[in-house]
C-alpha cells in the first residue's frame, strides 16, 4: 500500500456528513446498477490501505443489500505482495484475506480474494542479489514492473481470456497527488459513463473509480462511521496509520486547517525510491513492540548510498564497457556506466537478508516469528544464477546459509547439488591465477562453458559461448575502458567525417602494452 503526499485540499470543496451520507447513497445505486446491468466479472483492488479499505467496503455494502438471486456475478479481490512489503502491513492485509473469505462465506457474497505474488524470477532479492542489479533508482526504477504490475495484469490478462471482458475497480482518487490528477484526468476523455474509464495498457478492461473525487478526510470519516462489513476493524487500520506518522498523531479532520495522516507511507521495506522509509522509523519510534524491524531497516538504509560505484562491475550486466557524459560537481567527464553489484556484493548482500531473518525471527512478537524475508524458492534460483548465467562454481550460496542459519541449505531443484566442479577446483583456480581477477573470471567461464556443454549430443553453439568469454572478460578494467574509449572515439570520428582522426586512430593499437609492464593474462592475449 503506498499513500503519496498529499497535494493541496483548499480548491477541493468540503461535504458535511449529511452531503457524504447523500454521495454515500448515490454511490451505492450506481454500484448495483453497474454490477447488475451485465455478465462482466469484477476485480477489486485492495492493498489494505484506507483508500482501497473505503472502495471495498463501498461495493461490498453495496451487492450486500441485493437479494441473493442478484448476487450472482464474481467479484474477484485481489492483493500483490511483493515479498518485500513492511512486514507488520503484509500481515494485517494477509489476514484480512482470510477473515473475507469467512465473512463472504457466513454472508453468501460472491467475494473471492486472490493473493498475488511475483514470479520468482522477477522478485526483488532475485534480481538484487542473484543477477546483482543495483537498487532502484529513478533512472532504473526495475521494481514496479516486476513485483507490482505485471502480477496484477497477468491475474487480469487470464480473466479477460475466460471471460472477453472484467471491469477493474480501484480506490484512485485526485486528491492523492497532483500527478494522480493529471493522470486520471486524462482517463477521463475516453470514458464510456461516469467514473468508468478504458486502460489502453490492458485490452478489454473498464476501470472504475467510485471515490476518485472523495478528500482524504471524507475517507476517513466514512472508515470511522460505517462499520466494516467483512469484520476487520477500521480503528486498528487507523491506530496503523497513526504509529507510521513521525509525531505519532493523526487527528480527525474537522476542518481544512487540520492535518491528516495521508502522509505516511506503507510500501516495500527495501524502498530506495524515497529519501527515508519514514512509516517503519516511526513505527519503531513510536512502539516498542516493532523494535525488531529495526535490522530491516539498517539493510535498507545500506542499500540506499548515491554512490555505490566501487560495489559494482565496470561492465554492464552482458559484459560489455558502456560508456556515458557524467556531470560530476560541473565538470564533464566520459565514464563507465557501472554495472551490476560484483561477487563479493551480491554475497554480502545474501548475508545481510539472512542475517536479519534469523535476528528477526528470535526478537519479533510470537504472531511474526516465522517471518520470511528471502524464500527457499528465492534461494534456490540465486543459486542457479550464480552457477549457470556467471559461472560462479564455488557454490557460495550453501555456504553462506549454513554459516549464518547453522542448518543446511536444501535445494528445491531436482540435482542442483551434482557438479563436476565445486569450491576445491575454484580454490586451485584462485591460487593459479594469483590474484588477477579477470584472468580468474576467464578461466572460471571457459570451464563452466565447456561443462554445460559436455553432455550434449551435438554441442552446437560451443565456440560462440566460448568467444563471448574472451569478448567480456579477457581485457582488465583499464585496457577494456581504454578499448571503450577507442570505439567511441573512432564512432566519432567517422560520423565527423575526420580521415585524419580515423587513420591516427586505426594505425595504432586501441591499446597500448609497454614493453617493461608486467605480463598478465589481458596483455597476453592482446599484445602488439
């Protein structure tokens, strides 16, 4: 659940509660025309916050005052968890799942939750710690995509298959920001009636936004005075927000000049896209009881440095030196991009997570002792990425779990512990290589290359592996850069039209070995 700053509620004119109870009322015959004029099935989402709590509960008072014989349409309610959500907020959304399936039982609702998950090659400490991507930023925001929409729209891509249509229904609202306004404006001019609005990212689907002109206030006023139909207590979704607000209060609004606590924000603990994770520091500051979060957020606060070069590759994720215009205090400069986070980061980061699972898992209250922050399933795909995609056949991964668990690690994919090649030959390559990293990383790829092929009938496509682990690793840091700078150099002078630059450049050698520099792998193979 994520709340954005709120923007400006002065130009929004204010209800009393007579005029909410009338909006309330209006809402509530809109909805059941809506759900009753066709066979389209419904998909609610909810995130537990207030915003989706209001919506919720607006449809289901709504289809609970039809007859039985009119309830008969689906609705489906649907929740993305991350896997890296503010534990203390996926506890109380996972829960509340549970009590609307028994609520929609003992009441006869045609209510149907769905706990959405991401696919475990898309999820956080997959990308992060398995293929070393750094954390999100906002020129490489990675994480929306994978843990929150594309589970979503793949739950409602599958409903449109079996159905032709589904109408969305989401607790949006304008006055959550102005770039929600702006964007649910827009929506507007395409709408097909009143708050119903097609989505050009999703075929066949109509999304509607009961509350989209509601104020943070009325939502909370509506939370306070209408009970929760499926048994959940609003008070506590309250309480919630008051403990993830910096001084600890969040008043009831009663006029404009009263703040509300629309400015807590409940999303991912490992967010790096906001300058603080300031719900869980006021959730520690504020209860004693949620001090055991406090490792999580030390993980958090560590991932998120401005500066985090000297963690990752020189290289981009498939090998190659990419080269960009960096502003650095006014001065301009061409540069490395840097690439993902190196062997040593991405076990660092392994040990961390399951450091604090353990830690967390002694501390936290008895409702949140078996908290998992990084699953096995998560685990065992680190592991097949560390071994097949880089070619790291020490096999840390194990290792790393049993010094820190003090239990084995047990892999869920059927032969993941046979190998040819394990820590013993990974040893002896280190001690060969004598510390030349690349040459390690070279010889580390053509081995574990030629293994993945050694079983084939017909290894086709074995020299073009073994080349692309000459073409990204073979050059040390400095000659691949100084190779970087070659090319674009001579792109340059070619686009220019300089003959002279391109034959200065191409006479030469794009780098250059003196002749009294000590012999290393990189100059071995690319001498003059």
């Amino acid at each position: 659940m994520t709340i954005a700053n709120q923007p400006d509620q002065k130009n929004q004119p204010a209800r009393n509660v007579a005029e909410l109870v009338q909006e309330i009322e209006l809402l509530t015959a809109e909805i059941q025309e809506l759900y009753c004029s066709d066979a389209i099935p419904w998909c609610v989402g909810y995130s537990g916050g207030k915003d989706s709590t209001a919506t919720l509960q607006l449809v289901w008072n709504a289809i609970a005052s039809l007859p039985l014989e009119k309830r008969n349409k689906k609705i489906h309610i649907m929740t993305t968890d991350t896997q890296v959500e503010n534990p203390f907020v996926s506890t109380w959304v996972c829960n509340s799942l549970e009590q609307m399936k028994i609520a929609a039982e003992q009441q006869k609702m045609p209510v149907e939750p769905h706990l959405l998950h991401p696919a475990v090659k898309d999820t956080f400490w997959v990308n992060l710690i398995g293929k070393g991507y750094p954390a999100p930023r906002m020129r490489f925001r990675w994480c929306t995509e994978r843990l929150k929409i594309q589970p979503a729209n793949n739950f409602i891509r599958s409903m449109v298959r079996d159905n032709g249509e589904v109408i969305l229904v989401l607790g949006m609202r304008k006055t959550e920001s102005t770039k929600r306004a702006i964007i649910m404006e827009k929506h507007e001019e395409r709408r097909v009636r009143d708050r119903l609005s097609p989505r050009s990212s999703l075929i066949n689907s109509l999304v509607y936004t009961p509350i989209e002109d509601w104020r943070t206030d009325e939502v909370w006023l509506y939370l306070m005075q209408w009970q929760n139909p499926w048994g959940y207590s609003n008070k506590d979704l309250f309480t919630m927000y008051r403990g993830a607000t910096a001084d600890n209060e969040c008043p009831l609004v009663v006029d404009t000049s009263t703040p509300s606590c629309g400015d807590s924000r409940f999303g991912c603990w490992v967010c790096t896209m906001v300058s603080k994770d300031k719900s869980m520091e006021a959730m520690i500051q504020n209860d004693e009881e949620k001090e055991w979060m406090q490792p999580l957020l030390d993980i958090r606060n560590d991932l998120d440095v401005q500066d985090d070069r000297d963690k990752r590759d020189f290289r981009r994720i498939w090998g190659e030196v990419q080269l960009f215009e960096r502003n650095h205090n006014g001065e301009l400069s061409v540069e490395p991009i840097p690439g993902p986070y190196t062997k040593y980061w991405r076990e660092h980061w392994l040990r961390r997570v399951l450091e604090a699972q353990t830690q967390v898992r002694c501390t936290a209250p008895e409702n949140m002792r078996d908290i998992t922050l990084i699953t096995t399933e998560e685990l065992s795909e680190i592991r097949r990425i560390w071994l097949e995609e880089k070619h790291e056949f020490d096999d840390s991964l194990p290792r790393i779990y049993a010094e820190v668990t003090g239990e084995s690690f047990i892999d869920i994919r059927p032969g993941a512990d046979y190998s040819l090649l394990g820590s013993d030959e990974w040893n002896v390559l280190e001690e060969i290589c004598d510390g030349d990293a690349m040459h390690l990383e070279l010889m580390a790829k053509l081995l574990d290359t030629e293994r993945q092929f050694r079983k084939m009938a017909r290894r086709v496509g074995i020299y073009d592996a073994l080349e692309k682990c000459f073409k990204s690793s073979s050059r040390s840091q400095d000659e691949a850069i100084k190779n970087a700078h070659f090319k674009r150099d001579l792109k340059d002078a070619v686009g220019k039209g300089d003959v002279d630059k391109v034959k200065q450049l191409t006479l030469g050698d794009a780098v250059d070995v003196e002749d009294d520099k000590p012999m290393s792998w990189g100059n071995f193979k690319f001498k003059k």
